[in-house]
C-alpha cells in the first residue's frame, strides 16, 4: 500500500546549524507514528517542516502522493504561492506544544474560525460543525468562553478540536502534554487516544514514553538530526539495539 | 488685570466666534491628517514587515526621513516648493498632507510594533489551519494588535491636535493664526498673553477628551491581557 506520508532525504539548516542531516520516513495511512529524541535532535525541527511552517533547506514531501510547499515546473521543483500552500496545510492538523490559541476568540470562535474562513462555510454550519468537536473533547460546555478561562489542558483540547474540525488527513502533535501542569496530561492524553483508537494517522513528538508505548505502531529515536533507530515501541523501549536510545531512556524513565 | 476685562468686554462678540471657527479648522485639519496617516501608515507598516527588501528599505527611508526633519520643513515644501513647481495648495489641504505625511511615520511605527508584539505561534496556528498570510493576518493578528495599537494612536491624536499650531505660518486659520491676527488687529499687545491662555483652553478641550480615552484604552488592554 502507498504511504499517506513520504518525506524523502529531508535536510534543513539554519545558517551553518544542520537541524535535520537527511531523513527519511514513510507513514502508513492510519499508522501511529511516534518520534522521540533528546531536545536539538531536530524533531520538532521535522515536524515543523511536513506543514512547511519551516521551509526545508532539501528533499522533499509527500502527502497522498502530492508534494508538499512546492511543485514541479518543467522537470524544476518551485515553492507554491501563499493560497497553494494554504490548501495543502488545511489537510494537515498541528497540535502545537502550547497550544496558540486565539485569545480575542471563544472557544467556539477558536474552532470556527477556519471553517468560516478557509473553507468559507457559513456561520451557523461552521459552529454547528465546532460544537460537534468540542463535545468531542468534552468541552461543549465552555463554548463561549476565551482561552484565558480556561485550563492548560482545557485550552490544548480546544486546540485539538480545532483541528480536527478541519478533518485533516494528517495530525502532527508537537509534544502536545509537555507544557501542561501534571494533573492535566492525563485529561490530554484521553483525547489523542480517541483519535488513535478512530484510526487517524498520527505523528506525535513526545516525552510520555508509556503513552507513546500504548499507542504507537512505531517509535522512531533521532539524535543529531538523523534517525538513529526505529522500531515498534516495545523493541525501541526495551530492547534499543543503539547505546545513545539506551542513554536517552535511562535519563527520561530516572527523571 | 481689569484693563484685560475691559478690553474682554469690549472684544468678546469679535474674539470667540473667530476662535471657534479657528477651533472647527484645527479640528477639520487634525481629523484630515489622522486619515491621511492612518491609511499611509498602514501602508508604510506592512512595507516594514514585508519579508522583500524592494518594499522594506523605502519604507524604512520614508520613516527615518519623516521623523528626522522636522514637520514644519516637510510643510513648508509641500506648500512653497512644490508650488514652484506649479503644484499649488491651499494652505488647509498644504496642512492635512504635510501632517499626513509626517503622521504616517509615526502611525506605521505604532501599528509595526502592535503587530509585532503579537506571539509568533499566533501566525503559525493560523497557517497551520490553511489560513494564507493575509487573512491571518486579518481574522487573527490585526483584531489582536488593535487593542495594543488604540492608546498609542489616540496619544499621537493628542500630539496631532497641538501639532496643527505649527501650520499658521502657512497662514491656516487654525487657533494660533487667528489669535495672532486677533491681537494685531486689535491692538492688544499688552494683553497677548490672556489672549494666548485662552487659545491653550481651546486646545485643552480637544486634548482633554481624547486622554481620558486614551487612559480607557490603556486600562481595558491590561483587563484583556
């Protein structure tokens, strides 16, 4: 079967600083994908890039078959305007490590606002549409009000339902429970294991190692802007084949 | 103090219709130059911001210019030189550019930073969700950077209003021109300076209203932040 996802010998600087030393990945459509890695080991760097809010100094991405943040002219590859691009990200949701909100926004508004403005649906079919979500995460009830009302993990499952509203092909999660106080993972941690559970292809970059073990279908370790390993969880976590995994976990699981 | 009052007394039904008239001019002329400098400095602003240095330098030139001569240079070009070269004004609309023009610099810089104060996940959510750059800018960046932008704006209003005395040596009959002409016509050199407390209350009731406005501002974007 075709990969939902392809990055192909992805490189990126910034400046004389490599972030991300030639990666390449396939994800299956409905697989789990979880990355870890010691902080500079460029994930958040490659996650950032497969919606091209960084702009990848080389190599190349596909979603579906389509290139992502560029096309090809004559045989060239160029960047795609401003409105192609946009379509393309509107197709990939990301859940960012503390949660960007729009605080002149509700809730509600939160979530509506692209459906109004990007996909250009009417007010009340686009709050219909938000409503549904935030139910879905449990948070219909807190609709109307702002972002500043509203707990950590409150405001990161607003942020979630405000891109699953776009029912995107593809969720990246940037260390989605890393910003939030201990007691409120776990209320995070519910949601994005509903989603798993529905079959949606994920990418997640993580420190929950348990979590990560649970619901992966592969764990992939980067160092240095390489992937060092990669393998099902319960290789990676308990029988890393490479000493620097094997140092990695031992500092996170003696935390 | 009494010759003032007689002299008060006498001149009253000649003085205060020819300052409120002046005041209209000054309001009429404040108002034009806050029109003309918001929309340029707006313009000027997003030149700023502009990641392409074609669209960036200019506007940085624009803004070092404006605010390093002063106004009253920049209005004397506009109404004397460029009518040597057969582009004429009058004084009125001589004023409204001049102060436009010289507002923009300072209203782009105050729309720059209120929109550089907002956070940079603000724009990466944005086009995260398929937003292009101008509509997040529009939905999400703006609406937030307004709040932060409104109390500055209205104390550069304040400095507009007292600004407008400078174009009465372009003879606009603004406040300043009228109660010069006022204490020539009349000969009341010995009381110039009551004459000139009065022009300063005229001033004070535009000025006044819009600090207390800007005081609200202030106070309802720390309520929100």
């Amino acid at each position: 079967m075709k990969p939902l996802l392809r990055i192909v010998d992805l490189h990126k600087s910034f400046g004389t600083l490599e972030v991300l030393a030639g990666i390449s990945i396939d994800v299956a459509r409905g697989e789990k994908l979880s990355i870890i890695g010691p902080s500079g080991s460029g994930k958040t760097t490659l996650l950032r890039c497969i919606n091209y809010l960084e702009k990848p100094t080389a190599g190349h991405i596909y979603v579906d078959d389509k290139l992502i943040g560029e096309k090809q002219v004559n045989g060239k590859f160029v960047h795609l305007s401003d409105r192609e691009l946009a379509k393309e990200r509107a197709e990939i949701g990301f859940v960012f490590q503390r949660f960007n909100l729009f605080p002149h926004l509700t809730a509600l508004d939160n979530v509506s606002v692209a459906p109004r403005r990007v996909l250009g649906l009417e007010k009340r079919d686009a709050e219909e549409r938000a409503l549904a979500m935030l139910e879905k995460v449990g948070l219909a009830h807190k609709a109307g009000e702002y972002p500043e009302r509203l707990s950590g993990g409150q405001q990161q499952r607003v942020a979630i339902a405000r891109v699953l509203v776009m029912q995107p092909k593809l969720i990246l999660l940037d260390e989605a429970t890393s910003a939030l106080d201990p007691e409120l993972i776990g209320e995070v941690l519910k949601v994005i294991r509903e989603l798993a559970e529905e079959g949606r292809t994920m990418i997640m970059v993580t420190h929950e190692i348990p979590f990560a073990e649970e619901i992966s279908d592969r764990v992939i370790f980067m160092d240095d802007g390489k992937i060092v390993e990669e393998g099902p969880p319960h290789e990676i976590f308990s029988n890393p084949t490479h000493e620097r995994t094997r140092v990695f976990l031992r500092q996170i699981i003696d935390r | 103090m009494p010759e003032f009052w007689i002299k008060m007394w006498e001149w009253w039904p000649e003085i205060f219709p020819v300052l409120l008239r002046a005041t209209a001019m000054t309001v009429q002329v404040m108002i034009g130059a806050l029109i003309v400098a918001l929309i340029l400095g707006m313009a000027v602003a997003l030149m700023r911001i502009s990641t392409f240095k074609l669209l960036r330098y200019p506007a940085l030139f624009y803004t070092d210019v404006m605010r390093g001569t002063p106004a009253l240079v920049q209005i004397f070009i506009i109404y004397f030189g460029l009518s040597d070269l057969g582009i004429e004004f009058d004084p009125v609309s001589a004023a409204i550019i001049g102060l436009g023009m010289n507002g923009a610099a300072y209203v782009g810089e105050i729309y720059r930073a209120g929109i550089e104060a907002i956070h940079r996940g603000q724009v990466e959510a944005a086009l995260s969700l398929g937003m292009t750059p101008v509509r997040a800018m529009r939905y999400i960046i703006l609406p937030q950077a307004l709040r932060l932008m409104l109390p500055p704006l209205c104390n550069y209003a304040i400095l507009l209003v007292k600004d407008t005395a400078i174009i009465s040596t372009i003879a606009a009959p603004e406040i300043m021109f009228e109660a010069r002409r006022l204490v020539q016509a009349t000969f009341m050199y010995s009381i110039s300076g009551q004459i000139y407390l009065i022009c300063a209350g005229f001033y004070l009731a535009l000025t006044l209203p819009l600090s207390q406005v800007a005081k609200r501002l202030e106070k309802a974007k720390e309520r929100w932040r």
